[in-house]
C-alpha cells in the first residue's frame, strides 16, 4: 500500500511499539581516533558529579561515555524544517528580537519557550496547551507541530507536558579517558626585556597570566577519549506515545493529525545531520550496516528500512491534508516579559494551582 494510508496500522491499532533505527559511527580518523565527548558543569555536590566528560562508571573500561544527549540530538534534527526541502511540512513562524529573526524552529524549548511566550502568541499558544490538556493537540500542531515530535514542557505556564516521539543519542561503549598538556609562550619576554615590571605579588602575576604576557602551562586537562567498543546512535519513534496523541473525540480528525505528526516524525528519524558535532568529534558511519527495526508490542522485531526520499513524500501528502498555516513573524514584547517574570495575570493564578498541587498529581 502506498499513499496517505499505508501507515495507519501503526497509529490506529497497538500491535506496534515503535520504530528503531541503530547507526554504528567513528571517528573521521578512524575507528582508533581520538574523540572529544560534550564536557558538562560539575554537580553543585561535587562527590555526585565533579565536571568534566559524562563516563559510566567513571572508573574502569567496562563503561559508556555520553557523546551526543537526546536534548542535543533533538537540537540539530528540528532546524531541518526551516531548510528549503522541508519548510513547506510546517507553518513558518518567527520571532522578531530587536534586529534578529528567530525561527520557533531554534527556540530551546519550542512553544514553551520564553522567546515566544513574550510575543502576541502568548494568549493563542496558552488556549492551544489548554486545549492538548483537554485531549485536543489540533490547535498546537497547528502552531508549533514540531514540539509535538521533540516533546514540550510548558514549565512556565500551563504546565503541560508532552513526550518526545523522536529521541535520539549518541553513546561511546568501553572508552579510555586521556590527558592532554599545553604549554603557551609569549611572543617576547616581556618581562626580561623590562618592557613590563617583575610581578612583585599574586594579583599581578593573574594579572600578567590572564592577559598573555607570561608563560602558562596548561596539565592534565581534558584530552578526550578513545573508544574500545563502539560509538552507536541509537533512535527511536515511539509508535506508542504517538497513539496518545487525539483530535478530542473525532476520529477521522485524529487520524488525519497522526499521519501529520507521523510524517514529520519519520523525516526526523531518517535524516542525516551534520557529522560535526564539536571540536575533535566528527563521525561517520564505520563499515557496520545501519540496523531499523519495526517493533511489535509483544517485543516481535521486524526488519523495516525507510529512506528519507519515502519519509518526506509521506511527510509532503499528510501535511496536505492536514493543511498547513501561513506563515507570520510575531515581535518579542519586553512588557509581556516583565508581566511574566513578575507572574501577573493567568500565570499567576496557573502557578499557584500548580504549587498547590501534590508530587504525584504534578
């Protein structure tokens, strides 16, 4: 079967869980190349989490080492609704910030994000997150679709709170952390040539250091890794979560909103984004063959390859029928900003409920 329908066994019936799609990556060096893993902040308990790569268990070569987060691969899959093969899949909205223009598309978290909360959107996207409360997602698809697909925390607001259908990571198994040393001279002795005064104290030998007129030598910093097992990107469109997903009561208008979100969901999926991630890390598939699997719900594995070409057609013919709006451009209101940070208006009374609320009915 092809055409609009060919996918409707996987959103109206349970057989299915999700589709999974297994890539074995490696460095651009080759498979023994240094990779750099993302560095993160240290816990505020220090003993919890000291800073530094994301290793698990942090000693010992039996572990695996974060290389790119869901949140991340999320951030790098959504901007590809905005290029000129698939903008025409969802509405184009942007936001006017004093000179810049922002798509929705590059807001951190998409409709709940503070960036388009302090525009005239405000009072559309509030009714749209009420409405998904109320089992209707029509009105926020038809405004921001792709915080259908990466997921959406109205956090500041309605507290509505909505999975990720696609996620995404990227993790390095049994790596071996490395150390690296640097070492940065002047270009002239400055201080030997009495062009600058010996430093006589602390505060001026920082000083000296801070701004380049001395040497400083740089040890046992973070020198990235190198991967004894394999780098995998594991991702995955849940079948189920996407189920969740209705138009109120009406059936056709839920079928017609899954296969949108499904097509979507699917050029997310099958996409390639760029294989630079950050300095020191560009990979690329190894010789191992991508692995996709449709999985059954009784945990049945079936071999189910999509490309991107059959992706964004079934993508092109479900957001015809699903139609979707023009695009406009809303400006960030300053004032609407301080009216949030000072919690006036309905998010006042909306926070209050919330903190009212017990852990579990939050």
């Amino acid at each position: 079967m092809s055409g609009v329908e060919q996918f409707d066994s996987w959103l109206t019936t349970d057989v299915f869980a999700a589709l999974v799609i297994r890539e074995f990556l490696e460095p651009v060096e080759g498979p023994d190349g240094v990779l750099f893993p993302p560095t993160y902040a240290p816990a505020e308990d220090r003993k919890v989490f000291p800073g530094g790569y994301n290793i698990d268990p942090p000693e010992g070569e039996r572990n695996v080492c974060l290389i790119d987060s869901v949140g991340s691969q999320a951030n790098r899959i959504e901007p590809i609704f905005a290029t000129p093969e698939f903008a025409h899949l969802v509405p184009k909205i942007t936001v006017r910030a004093g000179e810049r223009s922002i798509s929705i598309l590059e807001a951190g978290h998409r409709a709940g994000d503070a960036l388009v909360r302090c525009t005239a959107l405000q009072s559309e996207l509030r009714s749209a997150f009420k409405a998904a409360q109320n089992g209707d997602v029509v009105p926020l698809a038809k405004i921001a679709p792709t915080s259908l697909v990466f997921g959406v925390w109205d956090s500041r607001d309605t507290q509505l709170k909505l999975p990720r259908l696609v996620a995404s990571t990227i993790r390095a198994f049994d790596v071996k952390r490395l150390t690296r040393a640097a070492q940065y001279n002047p270009s002239i002795d400055y201080i030997g040539t009495n062009l600058l005064k010996p430093a006589t104290d602390r505060t001026l030998k920082d000083a000296y250091a801070a701004r380049g007129f001395v040497q400083i030598p740089a040890i046992g910093a973070n020198g990235g890794v190198i991967v004894g097992g394999e780098i995998r990107r594991d991702a995955t469109l849940s079948l189920a979560a996407l189920r969740l997903l209705t138009a109120g009561g009406d059936a056709q208008k839920t079928l017609v909103l899954r296969r949108y979100i499904l097509g979507l969901a699917l050029v997310a999926l099958t996409t390639r984004t760029s294989t630079y991630l950050r300095q020191g890390c560009n990979l690329v598939p190894n010789e191992k063959p991508q692995v996709s699997n449709l999985v059954h719900s009784d945990g049945k594995r079936e071999s189910r390859k999509l490309s991107l070409k059959e992706a964004s057609r079934y993508a092109t013919e479900a957001a015809r029928a699903f139609g979707i709006a023009a695009g406009r451009e809303a400006v960030f209101d300053p004032d609407l900003a301080f009216q949030d940070i000072r919690g006036e208006g309905d998010v006042k009374k909306i926070r209050k409920a919330a903190a009212k609320k017990s852990p579990a009915e939050s």
